[in-house]
C-alpha cells in the first residue's frame, strides 16, 4: 500500500513518501515521542498486537505526561479530509478540534 501511494501521481502528497526499507540507526532518525505514541496506540486499538495491553514504552510515560486520544473512523475521517486537504499552514501545522468534526 505505501508503493501504491508513492507512485500515485494523481494523490497530491505522493512526493513526500522517500521508502519503505529497513535501514540501520545511522541511516534513519530514531522515533520521536510522538512517532513512538502513535505507533504503540496503533498496536492497541488492533489488540491483535499487544493482546490489549499497554506496552512498557508507552506506559513508562505515562508518569510524565497526560494523554488524550480520539479513535477516527471512517465517517469521521471522510469529514475531515477536506478540510485537511484545503488547509492553508505551513508544514504540519494544521490542528483539527475535533468538537467541529462530531458525528451524530
């Protein structure tokens, strides 16, 4: 799926893919926490992964830092695609509040 997004010129963020190849720590910058967060939630909301539990690398920060998450699902993220998508900001700054993005 990452290849198929890449080489699709008609998706408009396809430019910004590099690969998807292992490397070794010299070669690709570590995780940032977020990156690190986003990627142990993904393993919790699939279950499979974890078997429902929360990991010690998120959960070592839970001490140090609060956290809030929404789950999105498709009828969410298709309200929020346009939006997104139509933004003016600069580079990673768009921050939707998800109050205006309820579904009924």
């Amino acid at each position: 799926m990452f290849y198929k997004m890449k080489d699709s010129v008609e998706w408009p963020y396809h430019g910004r893919l590099a690969t998807c190849a292992p490397g070794s720590c010299d070669d690709f910058t570590p995780l940032e926490a977020a990156d690190l967060i986003a990627y142990e939630t993904f393993r919790i909301v699939n279950d499979g992964a974890t078997g429902g539990g929360v990991r010690k690398a998120l959960r070592s920060m839970f001490s140090a830092n609060g956290f809030m998450g929404y789950g999105i699902d498709a009828r969410l993220l298709e309200r929020l695609k346009i939006p997104m998508e139509s933004a003016i900001c600069i580079d990673n700054g768009f921050v939707p509040i998800f109050r205006q993005f309820e579904v009924r």
